[in-house]
C-alpha cells in the first residue's frame, strides 16, 4: 500500500522525478510531460524540453520538477513522462486537505 504525501490547500506542493538511462546516470529525455489530475478528474497537461522548459524547471540534468498550490480538496495524481532519448513513467499522488497545520 502507498501512503500519499498530505498538503494543505493553498500551500505550495513540489512535485519532482529523476530521469536516469540504464547505467543509473541522469539524463535528459527529449520531452518531458508531467499530467496533474485533480480531485475533479481534470487534467493539466504541461510538457516541455530542456531549451523550453514551459512551466516545469529543469534543476540540472535529469532533473525535473513542478510546484503548485492545490486550491481543492482531495486527491491530485501526477504521471511525469520521458521520450525521445529517454522513456520513463512515473506516478504518484497526493492529499490535500483544508487545516492540516
């Protein structure tokens, strides 16, 4: 069983992946895709690519990340996505919930 990191809405959430060949060394992909789905079962699609990073950043190489502030309540779930030079899937998720603090 996965336990969900907990966030409280209007915080700001750090979302991440390291993209790593098959010798184990960070690597870039081509194009990096992170989906966000929110407690609404709403996408956002944000992708980009080291010369063209959009909204993700691009903390050195292989290194991706993402941060936003959840303004409803209840489960976000994330697939980030590496193509081109480097293919890789990773998800994971989240809780937000109002009062944590």
């Amino acid at each position: 069983m996965t336990v969900a990191n907990r966030y409280t809405t209007g915080n700001l959430v750090r979302t991440w992946i390291e993209f790593r060949n098959e010798a184990g060394d960070l690597q870039d992909p081509t194009t990096v895709t992170l989906t966000l789905r929110d407690p609404l079962d709403e996408d956002t699609i944000i992708s980009g690519t080291v010369a063209d990073p959009d909204q993700l950043t691009r903390t050195e190489e292989g290194k991706w990340e993402y941060r936003f502030e959840p303004d409803l309540e209840g489960d976000y779930r994330y697939r980030w996505e590496g193509a081109g030079q480097l293919v890789a899937v990773a998800e994971g998720m989240l809780v937000a919930e109002t009062g944590l603090n």
